[in-house]
C-alpha cells in the first residue's frame, strides 16, 4: 500500500480512541470482525487501510456510526498532542477519573499538580 496518509492516521486513532473509551481490546476487536489483533494493530497505527465494509463493522462493534472516524477528513488532518492522547490508555483513563470528580475544586487540584508535574506548552510559557 505504500505510506500511511493522515487520513488512515486519523481514522486509525480514532478507531483506538473509541476501542479504549469502551475498554475493547485488540484481540476482542478483531474478533467481532474476524480479524486477528496484530489487523487491528495494523489500522489504528494507519499502516493498513481500513476497507468500507471493515469500518461499518467495526462501528457496529464500537456502538459508534460510521461518520465518527471520518469528522473533519475535508481538509488535511492537523496532528493534535491532545488528540492523540486520548486515544491512550492513560487518556482514557484520566479522563474517566476526571469525570468521577464531582467536587470542583478536586478537579482544579488535579489540574494544578499535573500542570506543576508536567513541561509547560509553549503557548503557556511567557
């Protein structure tokens, strides 16, 4: 196939994105759509492009339509630090924790000692 494009990038990360969010493993994936997990691999790091038909199974499976992984593909996909993020594992869970904090000022303080924990952006830095 040659090199993956930004487009089956973007469609990959948003296939992992939507597999961790349910808490769906490769092999489990793969299953459903009777591809082996190291397929499944292959297409969220954009290395295989997903076929229509794979792509509408694999909505199904992940309870998702099919325009999900499509979003904003009109114009040349932006490479997103928080994006990619989130299609982790420790993205998803932060944020399922973040969700649980129902108390405000829990949530601030979380913020405040990821953000004295971590290197600034560049946009915060000045």
């Amino acid at each position: 196939m040659g090199r993956p494009t930004a487009a089956d990038e973007l469609i990959g990360q948003r296939i992992r994105q939507r597999r961790l969010e349910m808490h769906v493993s490769q092999t489990d994936l793969g299953e459903c759509i009777g591809v082996s997990y190291q397929q499944i691999q292959k297409y969220e790091t954009g290395m295989n492009r997903v076929g229509s038909g794979q792509l509408a199974l694999i909505a199904r499976a992940l309870q998702v339509d099919t325009q999900f992984f499509f979003g904003d593909l009109g114009g040349k996909p932006r490479e997103s630090k928080i994006i990619a993020f989130l299609a982790t594992k420790d993205g998803v869970d932060i944020n399922e924790a973040m969700i649980r904090l129902t108390n405000p000022d829990h949530r601030r303080a979380v913020i405040d000692l990821a953000r004295k924990l971590g290197k600034p952006l560049l946009h915060e830095a000045s």
